[in-house]
C-alpha cells in the first residue's frame, strides 16, 4: 500500500489538532458554568429526555461514551447533586441516570456559554453549505469508526420518537428504537 500523499497527510494532521485542541476549549468555555463539554452533553441528553432519565447504557450511546468513562462522569455529576442514579422500574438490573432539579438548572445556565463557544470556535464563517460539509464528512469517518453503528450519532435512519410507545418488557428510559417518525422523519445524521 502506498505513504500517504502530501494533502492526506495534511487534512489528517488538521483531523488529528482540532479533536485535541476542541474538547479543551470547550471546556475552558464552561469552566464559569462548572461543567465540561462533555458533562453539557450528558445533561443535555438527559435535559431531552423523556422524564429526563435514561439507562446508563443509552446515555452511554447518546454521549458517545464508554459505559466505563461514563459512570465516572455520572458519579462526578451525582456529587455535584445534578444528576441521580435510580433502578430502572421496569428492570430491576437496570439503572437510570435521572436529571434533578439543580442538573436542570445548571444546564438552562449552561447553554447559552456552550453556544457562544460553538458559534464562535466552530461555525462562525460557515455558510449552510459548510455546515453540511462538516456533518457529512464527519458522519462519513463515524460510519466507518462505528460500523456497529452503536453510537447516536451513527444510527441509520430517524431519531427515535419520545411519543413512541415503550415495547413490553422495555425500561421507560430506554429510547424507542430508530424507525421512522412522522414529525420528524430526518436521519439522524441530517441532524446532529
């Protein structure tokens, strides 16, 4: 097989500095809100929610996680007292991770830095055609990282519907499985 050439060694290079320097930056950006980036994302997860609780192992999948890097997030987040761990009603080996009244709040507080950062760090001089750009070429390499396609991110077809009916024997918190949706039938790729 060949080197690469000089222009993959290029965009790779980029590739490989902005997954260093952004998830840093994002987080000195919500220092003030005393969250990082990636605990925004998970109490943004379970702030979208339905009955903002889902089981670890779906928060695991919206988040992109590990289910090991996210229980120790979730034990720094109960700590902090905005997120609680309860038994899954509907399967007692199951555990939910649930939003509380003060993870609510920090996350409301939290948006508004988390956007700023994104705008200004990320979209600011995009058009809509960069914006598709980067959502296509980052869900091309996610297809291919996650061929399983375990991840949120990566699942083909539609978000799941929170008004769907949870099947028999399911956790109320699990999400709905990804089928087509009649108020939103955008993949979840078009989305994200």
């Amino acid at each position: 097989m060949a080197d690469l050439q000089y222009d993959e060694r290029v965009a790779i290079a980029r590739l490989h500095a902005l997954l260093e320097l952004l998830p840093t930056a994002l987080d000195k950006e919500l220092a003030p809100a005393g969250l990082t980036s990636f605990e925004f994302t998970l109490l943004e997860a379970l702030h979208e929610a339905d009955g903002h609780r889902l089981r670890l192992s779906a928060l695991a999948s919206r988040t992109n996680a590990t289910l090991a890097r996210l229980s120790r997030v979730v034990t720094g987040l109960e700590r902090k007292k905005l997120v609680a761990r309860m038994p899954c009603a509907e399967d007692g080996r199951a555990t939910n991770a649930v939003l509380t009244d003060e993870g609510e709040t920090a996350y409301e507080e939290s948006r508004p830095l988390y956007a700023d950062a994104v705008r200004r760090m990320i979209l600011d001089g995009l058009d809509d055609d960069g914006v598709d750009q980067l959502a296509s070429l980052s869900y091309a390499i996610l297809a291919k990282l996650d061929p399983d396609r375990r991840l949120a991110v990566t699942v083909s077809g539609a978000a799941a519907c929170a008004a769907d009916p949870v099947p028999d024997g399911a956790c109320a918190a699990d999400p709905a499985p990804a089928e087509e949706c009649a108020a939103d039938p955008a993949p979840v790729a078009e989305r994200v």
